[in-house]
C-alpha cells in the first residue's frame, strides 16, 4: 500500500544562503516545490502540519528537533530530505550538513552531523524510513565510508544520495532546481509510463540513474533495507486504466488542461517566492516600482488560485476526488467555520438546533468559503445562513439582499468561468468557485441551487445527506 499520510511525517530542510560558502538559490525552488507535491492530492495528500519545512536554518538544533518531533510521531513513513552543501569532517571523514555559517574546516559546531539524523531514525516507530541528501559527498552515508554508523542496516530503512561518497553534486546555473532534485520532482510529475499504478523507490532511484547518466550528470546512490525500495512509494500519473473507451475530445481537452496546470505549478512557485521576497523589501524600492511589485504580486496570487482551481476540477473531472466524513455537529461546524474566518460579525446565522450528520467537514468548509464568500462580495447586508434538518438531509441556505443574479445568467452559474455579477468583470474571482462547490457538494450524495430572491438578492441553498454517502471516490460525470 501507498504510506498513509496521516501516519506519515516529512522533514524538509533546505540551505541555500551562507556566509562561507557559494549561496545555492534553487535550493528553495526544490524545497517549495517538494511541499508542494508531498501535501497534493495527486501524491501523498499529506496534510500540511505532516510536512516540516525548515528554510535556511541558522543552526544545527532547528534540524535535529524538527526531525526528532517527526521521528515521534510518525508511525507508517518517515522521510528526511537535505539540500544543500555537504562536508566532510577533516579529523573523522563524517559527513556533515552545511548551514548558514558552516565553514569546511570547522563543520564540528557549524553544521549538522549526519549521526544526528540516524539516531532518532533508529528509534522511530516508522514502518518505513527514507532519507534523501541531495548534496557533495551524500553517498556517504550509505556506509562505506562510515563503518558502524548503522542506518543502512536497518530494518524498513531506504537511503537516497545525489552523489557518490567523494563525488560533488550539482547545481546548474540558470536552472529552477539541483540537478539530482530536478529529476526528482520531474518523476513525482510525469511518473514512467511502462511502470504500474503506483512507483517504488527502487524504479524512481534507477529511472533518475539512468536520465542523469545520459546527461552526464552525477550519478544517485542508494542503499535498500529489507526490500522497502520494491514497495509502492508514490502513484504513478502516467499510468492510464484501459478502460476500452475512446477519449471524446472534451476529455482530451480536459486531460490537457489538467497538463498544463500541473506544468505551470513549478514556474509558479519560483515566481511567487521572487515577489513575495520583493514585496518584502518594497519599503525600500522606488515608489514607482514599489507599485509595480505589488501589482505583480497580486497578479500571481491570482494565478495561483487559478492554477489550485483547474487542478481541483481536474480530479473531479478524472473520478479521484476523495471523500473523508466523519460524525460532526453541522452547527457547531459552521459557527467554527465564521469565527475562524472572522465573519461572525458580518452575516446573520438562523442555526436554531444541533445537526448530526456524517460530512466532509473539509469540503463543506469549502464550499461555504465559496457561498459566503460570494454573497459578501457581491451582495447586500443583511447576509443570512440558515440551517435546518430533514428527514434524511440538512440544508444550509446563504442569502443576501443585493441585487441577485442577472437572469440572463443565472441558469449557467455553475458552468465554468461564468461570473455572475458582470458588472465586474475583471473581479479578482475566476468563475470556477462554483463550479468547484457544485462538484463538491454531488461528491458529497448532495446538491447547491441558485435563485434570486423575491425581494432582492441571491439565495443559494446546499442540500446535503445526513448519513455517509456511499461512494468513496466520485465517478466522472460527462455533463459537468
């Protein structure tokens, strides 16, 4: 089976900035965009408080207790990944993981020993361990060099180097990422086509040997305890089911969409990193191009969102969007979805008794971000949501008092990229929060309506089951 990303914990750490060594900028590219992958539904969905990520760490303890917490608590897979540079110590020959101030002759207090990372390895409850150094003279840790340092013979244990024990790694210039985590990440996306459902690390380690070898590029190192390499690690999204039916070309077409939105994830994330850290410095720039940094800014969030958008649709359009209910009060559900988004003082919530029902609170969550959201956008106060239950469902309605929905386009309001207030065009919504909510809610055996009401507004009412809906994936449905 694929680790459990519940039981699971990752520990990210990347070092790309120092004081006495060559800074390394796509260090953080990598460790951006391996949280990125590690927390999708289309790898591990691993929530995002499994994934430590540690940036440019000014000491060695932040390493070594961000990996002892993980070692604690995971209890399916743990995994360590290092970027950065590597050293050796000159009086012992162990390798040690450089930081901010780390120095090649004195990496003893400046720098974190690999024996730091092993101990709390040996003690974890992890079913599977996976240590990954993307940096100079990794393969070191794969103990040839190290006699009893012990890692390599434990018991679940897999060790991944980018380079040879005395063999630098390396960090071409003018590219997003290291070369071993490039090829690295380009797997996790495009998966190899001949291999199975799902990839071990065994087919990962000789396919990015292969690709780097061919590039003439330093060749990965790898050391398997007790076959954990020939276990299913990651899904293989090159894997197509033979189904035995023809693509129609909508399919096609949204197969290419799906395509392009996960291409454009790995430039995005480096261009939000780069304006983030400008508009961090924006009081020091001209105002004239203090201005055009926000701007910028502003304009990649949004394209962002877009992007998280069409790849949210795609899993609904490909059946792999998951349900996860669980037993919850509806009510107290919603007055902590309001106070978290601190909305409690701007709507009327009419929630009068408890509601049991089995929801996925995550996606119900959702969909009233989009519902609420909208109505105090677009709409008037009073803003309402009411609850009531049924024999066999509950209904949450969120109304406003503005002018509703303009009948001319109220019967396509959930078809993508239709807004429904078009005196605002270029609102900074993409008109696929609807169609993201509607998706949601049919996952979830329910149902949203629109209509406009009588007095004026819009009134948009969610019908969902009160008990377990019985489809664990959703099915593609070609209408939508």
């Amino acid at each position: 089976m694929l680790p459990d990303p519940h039981r699971s914990r990752v520990v990210l750490v990347g070092a790309s900035r120092f004081t006495h060594l060559a800074e390394l900028p796509a260090v953080i590219t990598n460790i951006a965009v391996l949280q990125e992958l590690l927390t999708s539904e289309e790898v591990w969905k691993l929530p995002t408080g499994h994934c430590t990520v540690v940036r440019d760490p000014q000491g060695p303890r932040a390493v070594s207790q961000a990996v002892k917490q993980a070692a604690r608590e995971a209890t399916d897979t743990l995994l360590f990944y290092y970027s950065g540079h590597g050293l050796i110590d000159p009086g012992t020959g162990e390798l040690y993981l450089a930081l901010h101030d780390s120095q090649v002759q004195e990496v003893y207090d400046s720098a974190v020993p690999y024996e730091w990372i092993r101990r709390p390895f040996q003690t974890s409850r992890a079913a599977r361990r996976v240590v990954v150094l993307d940096c100079c003279y990794s393969g070191r840790m794969l103990g040839a060099m190290s006699e009893g340092l012990g890692l390599a013979e434990i018991d679940g244990t897999y060790l991944l180097a980018a380079a040879a024990e005395n063999a630098l790694a390396l960090a071409p210039p003018g590219e997003r990422h290291t070369a071993f985590t490039g090829e690295f990440v380009d797997l996790l996306r495009r998966g190899v086509p001949e291999a199975g459902e799902s990839l071990t690390l065994n087919e990962i380690y000789e396919r990015m040997r292969s690709s780097l070898r061919a590039a003439e590029r330093p060749e990965p190192q790898c050391r398997d305890r007790n076959s954990l390499g020939m276990t299913p690690f990651v899904p293989n999204p090159a894997c197509e089911p033979r189904t035995g039916v023809t693509k129609t070309p909508e399919a096609v077409m949204r197969r290419l969409v799906s395509d392009v939105s996960h291409e454009l994830r790995t430039p995005l994330t480096t261009i939000t990193m780069a304006t983030e850290l400008l508009e961090e410095k924006s009081d020091q720039l001209d105002p004239l191009l203090r201005g055009a940094v926000e701007m910028a800014t502003a304009e990649t969030r949004r394209l962002g969102d877009l992007v998280d958008a069409l790849l949210e649709l795609s899993r609904y359009d490909a059946g792999v969007a998951e349900l996860l209910t669980e037993e919850v009060d509806v009510t107290k559900e919603v007055v902590s979805f309001l106070d978290a988004r601190e909305w409690t003082d701007l709507v009327v919530l009419d929630a009068p008794n408890p509601i049991r029902a089995q929801v996925d609170t995550k996606r119900l969550n959702a969909v009233l971000a989009e519902l609420i959201g909208n109505a105090l956008r677009h709409g008037d106060r009073p803003i309402t949501v009411s609850l009531a239950s049924r024999p066999t469902e509950f209904v949450i309605e969120v109304s406003d008092s503005g002018n509703g929905i303009p009948e001319s386009t109220l019967p396509y309001i959930f078809d993508r990229f239709v807004k429904g207030d078009s005196r605002r065009p270029r609102s900074e919504g993409s008109g696929l929060g609807l169609s993201i909510a509607r998706e949601a809610a049919h996952l979830m055996g329910g149902d949203i309506r629109a209509a406009n009401r009588v007095g004026g507004g819009a009134r948009f009412t969610l019908r969902l089951p009160l008990q377990r809906h019985d489809r664990q994936t959703q099915s593609p449905s070609p209408g939508s």
